[in-house]
C-alpha cells in the first residue's frame, strides 16, 4: 500500500471512530467542483488567487462590473449622406436638467472630408485635416436618450489667434455648485502638424443651454520637457469626489517618429485635483495612474471609482476599479467596448459616498463609412453596470461573429508576400 493510501485510510478510520461519516468530509485536496463563493482557505495557483482578489465575484454573471454593450442607432442626427461632411464625436457625459437629457459633442461641418494627418500641410481654413479639425462643441437634447433634437453651438471657435481658434473638441461637462462648466481642447493649428498639443480650456454657464462664457486660459498645464505628459492633454473627464474635482486626463506619449514603422503613441491617464473648478488643478504624483486607454470614461461605483479602459494599450478591453480613486485594478475583462463613452452617471456631480453605477450613455462610430468618408457618429449603448438592477441578458458572454467579420481583419499585401517568400525557401 502506497504512503497515500495508508494515510487517507488513517483518516477514514479516524473520522469514523469520532461519528463523522466519509461523505461529511472532503478528503481530496483538488479545487472543488462547486465554485466557492469567497476564496477558499487552501494552495491557489496565482490564476485563480486572482479570480478571487481582482474581481468584485469569481462569476462573470454575478460581477457587477462586468456587462455586455448593446447599441442603439440615434435618432435626429443627420449626417449628409455620410459623405464625410459632417461629423459628430467625442460626447460629453449625459446630464438631465429641466426634464431632459443633454449632451455635448464635438461638431464638424466642413465642405470637404479630413485630409488626414500625414496631409496636414495641405489643409487650408475650408479644409479640414483630422476628423475633429475646424470643428465646435455642440450640444443636443432628448426625452428618452434616443430620439435627439440638436440644439446648436455652445462653443464656437474664437477669433485667431485664441487657443483653440482653429478647433474646439472633446468637451467633457461639470455641474459645480450650481453652475455648468465645460472642458474641451483647443486646437491652434491643423492636427497632424505636432503631436497634437492641444491644451484643456473651458466655459461657464448658468445654465445648460447657455449662453457659455470662454475663459480662454488652459486649466491644466502640460507636463514640463521629458514628462509623459509634456506634448498633451487630452479627454478631459471631471467628477466631484470629497468636495473637489477629480479632473482625469490622456496623454500621448513616446511616440518615435521619422522611424520606418512608425510606431503608435503611448496612451496612458492621469489625475489631476481642483477645490475650484477654475482651478489651479494640481496633478496627482502617481501619475499615470492608468497605463491603458485612448479615451477617458469614468463614473462613481461605491466608494471608488469606475474606468473604462478603451482600446490602447495593455489592459484594453478592461473596466478597472480605485477604491482610493487612484490605484486601479483590473475589475472585469469586456468586449465590444464603446469608443468615447459618455455616461448618463446621476451621481457623477453629487459628491456621492457609495456610487450606484450606470446603465446607458453615448459614445461614437469613427469611419462608418470608411476611411474614404472619414467622418464619426453618435450612437447610444446599453450595459449593467449598476447596484440598482439585475439583467441577465447583459451578463453573458461568448459573443460569437460571422466568419465575414473575422476576414475583414485578413492578411495584408505586405504580409501576403512575405508568407509567399518564405514558403519558397
């Protein structure tokens, strides 16, 4: 008889003799096959330590930080024939005031489609280089976040040379103390020129429809020379939190260019902290404090914070999590992410002690037509990501696509010939 054998008869013999039967003790030392609701007391392989100490539940269906994305396409909208004339991206949060909903938008309205960023030197006052260049903030509103009425500019370009003469884009809105304020950026030159420095200013109102007063000073200051945030501050995303405003932002960063394979930008998030939604902001010294993203999109989950973290970088396709509203955690890995979310987020401005979560908002397609119309819509999503509702339908997950979809991403010319080059030798 093997030692393992004498030893778990041993222990038979012994849970016998005390009156406990075999079937009342669990004599194998493997994972048990019932998933235990909390981490069970035992040796963990790092993997599933993890399910238990990253994750608000083991359970994809039971986490409440992890959700489909469901899209509905908006209706008021109109995007001349989707000829790349006319764009609208970058939404702002949802807010509802005076029994409506509002959001603000980055607008483009030109007689001619970007050129593109490589061609930045061939755009002109008429014609526009990237897709949110020549544009103004814009903003609509709806009765029930889906039939929109657009309402006009609430942020023209200033005259030249102002900041932001040549664009105003990706504005974000703030409800402080009764007042509205709006964070965009302000472009002075066609994008595609220099890595997009483009500083963070901002508007008051008294009221959501204006009319909006610039300030035209930059509200957070670029990094100085070799920090990852010297040439950019982008997305600006405000949340009031303890009294203050918790201000998050994107940079680009080392981003080598002249080389042959000109590789992408960095995108990483930072903080920076106001008591004034004026300012001075002071940024947080864990900056960065996400290492993913390309867009800033964040709401108050119970006593934190909640990040979508959104197509660059690392941990893309994650929903992160700062109990301390700085160091974020992988909460849930997602799919179908939308681009640019902007929550309807009721307690984003409350300065609430337990946040209840979100269930809806806007984001944005980019070349829905392709890069030949190059231009952006506005689409409305669906999710559960909150403490006040179950939906069973929004937390499942295996989402499956047509073999079509998955050739649309198919081998390049380049790697076509390079495949063909090797099966020669």
């Amino acid at each position: 008889m093997t030692l393992t054998k004498q030893l778990t008869a041993l222990f038979c013999l012994a849970t016998t003799l005390s009156g406990v039967g075999a079937e009342e003790q669990n004599v194998s030392s493997a994972f048990p096959y019932d998933l235990p609701k909390e981490k069970p007391d035992m040796p963990l392989s790092r993997a599933v330590a993890r399910n238990y100490d990253n994750y608000l539940s083991p359970r994809q269906e039971e986490n409440e930080l992890y959700s489909l994305f469901k899209y509905t396409e908006l209706k008021g909208f109109d995007y001349n024939g989707g000829d790349g004339t006319i764009s609208r991206r970058d939404p702002s949060k949802v807010i509802r005031e005076n029994g409506k909903y509002y959001v603000w938008y980055t607008k483009r309205d030109t007689a001619s489609k970007p050129l593109g960023l490589s061609r930045a030197k061939l755009a002109t006052d008429t014609i526009p280089s990237a897709d949110w260049d020549l544009a103004e903030v814009w903003y609509a509103t709806s009765k029930d976040g889906f039939t929109w009425e657009e309402q006009g500019v609430a942020v023209p370009r200033p005259p030249k040379p102002t900041i932001g003469w040549r664009s105003v884009a990706t504005p974000d809105i703030l409800k402080f103390k009764g007042k509205f304020y709006l964070y965009y950026q302000g472009f002075s030159e066609p994008s595609g020129f220099s890595d997009n420095d483009c500083p963070v200013i901002m508007s008051v109102a008294d009221s959501p429809d204006g009319p909006w007063t610039a300030t035209n000073q930059v509200v957070i200051p670029n990094g100085k020379k070799g920090e990852w945030d010297q040439n950019a501050i982008h997305d600006p995303h405000p949340i009031v939190h303890d009294g203050k405003i918790y201000l998050y932002y994107k940079s680009d960063f080392d981003r080598i260019r002249g080389s042959k394979d000109r590789p992408q930008a960095v995108r990483m998030q930072g903080l920076a902290i106001a008591d004034n939604p004026f300012g001075p902001f002071e940024k947080h010294p864990l900056n960065p404090v996400l290492n993913s993203g390309h867009e800033t999109s964040l709401f108050p989950f119970k006593e934190g914070v909640a990040a979508l973290v959104i197509r660059d970088g690392n941990e893309r396709s994650t929903i992160q999590y700062a109990a301390d509203w700085v160091n974020f955690e992988i909460a849930s890995v997602v799919e179908l992410m939308p681009n640019a979310a902007g929550f309807y987020a009721a307690d984003a401005f409350t300065d609430t002690k337990y946040g209840r979560g979100v269930t809806w908002g806007i984001s944005h397609f980019t070349q829905p037509s392709g890069w030949e119309k190059n231009h952006s819509i506005l689409t409305r999503f669906d999710t559960d990501l909150s403490l006040d509702i179950h939906d069973p339908e929004m937390k499942k997950h295996n989402n499956k696509y047509s073999p079509e979809v998955h050739y649309q991403f198919g081998l390049s010319a380049a790697q076509k010939k390079r495949i063909a080059e090797q099966n020669k030798k």
